[in-house]
C-alpha cells in the first residue's frame, strides 16, 4: 500500500498531466528497460529489496531492469554479502533482473570476480566516488580488461562527485574496444566532452538516471540516440519523473519518436538478448 501510495503521489493531483503525457511518449506494446537500479543497503540509510523493485517496476509499467548492490556498509572485504543479495532477488524475480555484481578495485577482488561470472551475473557495477578510485588506477584498468575478456558490460558511475572521466578512460576504451560501458549519469559532470570523445566507440552507452535537463538536453544534441539508454537510480530517483526527464529532453532536443524505443529499451536490451 505505501508503495503504491509513492507512485500515486507522483501521477495524480498537479502531477496527473505530467504523467499522461510521459505515457502518451511510450509506445503502448513497449517493455521500459531500466538500466540502473539497486537492491539492499547503503552506508547512506537508503534501502530497496527484491520486492520493493518488483512493486515499483509493475506500478510503472517497467518490465526488467539491471540491479546490483548498494554501497553497502557490510560489504566485506570482497562485496560477496551484496552480491549475494542481489543474485537472491534475481532468483526470486529471474524475469525481471539483469544481475550485476560490485567489486572495490582497492582490496583483491579476483575471487569474487570469478566467483560471479561461474555463477551467472550478467555485469560488473563500479564506483569510483564511494569507492574512491580513479579510472586510470592500474588495478582498474586491469579490471576492465577482465571484463572484456569475460564478455561482460561494466555500469560505472559517472555522475556527482565526479572529477575525471573521459581522460582517464578513453585509454582504456582505445585498447579494449570489445569492452562494454554503461557511463551511469550520462557523464554529467562533463557530458559534452563525453560524447564528442566517445562517439566513435559504439559499445559505449549513456545512462540517463538522476541527471539535469540542461545536461540531457546537451546529451541528446549531441550524440546518436542509439547510444542512450534510460535508467532510474531506484532508490535515489524514481520512475515517473525520470521518465519524464528523459523524455522531456529528448523532445526538446528533437529526437524523433521513432528513436524512442530504443532509448527505452532497444539500445541496452540487444546486450542481453
């Protein structure tokens, strides 16, 4: 009940027109995939379960979405709890989660990397603001080619707090043009810069959760739509006003709606078809 409540407070009321029209942008047979989301518990406070997701995914219409753990205070040294946690959801709800795993480049996480990819995760999920790195570090970098080798996309986070992103990557980027990247927060702290850098790698993709208009409107303008996936940031945003921030910014940027099933779904779902 209180969860439908959150999901009303957002579509009714003053609200009612706003997400009448969010609707009246999504093609009415298409599957919304979120590309970012998380499941369990954060140093913050904030908390999402398995269920919580599926209730939010189902009020909203969404129908799979990417989830990995929070920056988890229990983590250990290997983040093996959260990960734990995310793959007991994707057993409970195995139609509606991609699950992703999370490691710190700082502590020795081969064991945990291997453990994950024996067991089926889909994706590796890195934060180098909570876990304070830098992309260029040679234990992520290394990282990165371990992903490649074992054909799995990594989300990163590229959005507040950010300093450096496009310098320390395009590097990595050049040598491993097979590696898969999902630039969380479409790169906003330098958003412009990512996708004139970036534009010539295909299988690099922008992620549009928690980020300004200003900067989704600059993303849109500037690079192919076909490079732009939704996403949400559950539990920091939510999925009627990301969805219209989305969409909103891609109308005011001219993309034509026949791009909008891709940005939606198409771009992100053909990695895991």
């Amino acid at each position: 009940m209180e969860q439908r409540h959150g999901i009303e407070a957002l579509t009714s009321g003053a609200m009612a027109s706003v997400w009448e029209w969010t609707k009246s942008k999504i093609p009415s047979d298409l599957g919304v995939f979120d590309a970012h989301a998380h499941i369990g518990v954060d140093i913050d406070g904030r908390t999402m379960t398995g269920e919580g997701m599926r209730e939010r995914m189902q009020a909203a219409g969404i129908v799979q979405s990417i989830v990995f753990p929070l920056n988890d205070p229990n983590a250990r040294d290997d983040y093996s709890g959260p990960n734990d946690v995310v793959w007991s959801a994707y057993e409970d709800y195995p139609d509606l989660f991609v699950p992703f795993f999370r490691l710190n480049p700082h502590l020795d996480y081969d064991g945990e990397f291997a453990r994950c990819i024996e067991r089926g995760f889909e994706g590796l999920k890195l934060h180098p603001v909570s876990q304070e790195f830098e992309l260029d570090n040679p234990k992520v970098v290394r990282l990165f080619g371990m992903a490649a080798g074992a054909n799995i996309p990594v989300l990163i986070h590229a959005g507040f707090a950010m300093q450096r992103i496009v310098e320390p990557l395009l590097p990595t980027v050049e040598k491993h043009p097979n590696l898969r990247l999902i630039l969380g927060h479409a790169a906003m702290v330098e958003t412009l810069e990512a996708a004139r850098q970036f534009e010539g790698h295909p299988n690099v993709l922008f992620e549009t959760s928690v980020v300004q208009a200003k900067d989704l409107y600059v993303l849109f303008s500037s690079l192919d739509p076909g490079r732009i996936s939704y996403g949400s940031d559950i539990p920091y945003g939510d999925y009627p006003s990301t969805l219209h921030a989305t969409l909103a910014a891609a109308d005011a940027a001219g993309v034509p709606d026949e791009h909008i099933p891709g940005i939606l779904s198409g771009n992100i779902r053909r990695w895991f078809g």
